[in-house]
C-alpha cells in the first residue's frame, strides 16, 4: 500500500491510488476539494477506504 500524505487543511483526505477504495464513483467534473494553500484542486472520483483506521500521525 502506498503511503497517505495527510493535509490537515484540506476538505478532504485524499489519495492517488483509486485501488485502495470501496464504492470508488467517477466524479461528474465538477466536484473540487480545497487544499492548504487556499487552491482548489479537480477530484477525479470519491470511495472510502479499504483496510483499517491505523492512522499514524
């Protein structure tokens, strides 16, 4: 499994390995989520995670 770069700013968790989610549904396009620096920045989908909540910080 890829490491997870956690963005405490963010509106969202993210990642960029569309495998390691359940339910994964293509975004219509329009969807964004905000980043730290106050961007925005285009999803190309949503899901939820597969595997455990070890979350290490």
């Amino acid at each position: 499994m890829r490491p997870w770069i956690v963005d405490t700013g963010a509106s969202d968790h993210m990642t960029g390995d569309a495998a390691i989610l359940q339910n994964y549904k293509p975004s219509n396009g329009h969807s964004s989520v905000h980043i730290a620096d106050g961007s925005k920045s285009k999803i190309a989908g949503t899901g939820l995670e597969i595997g455990e909540d070890d979350w290490q910080c």
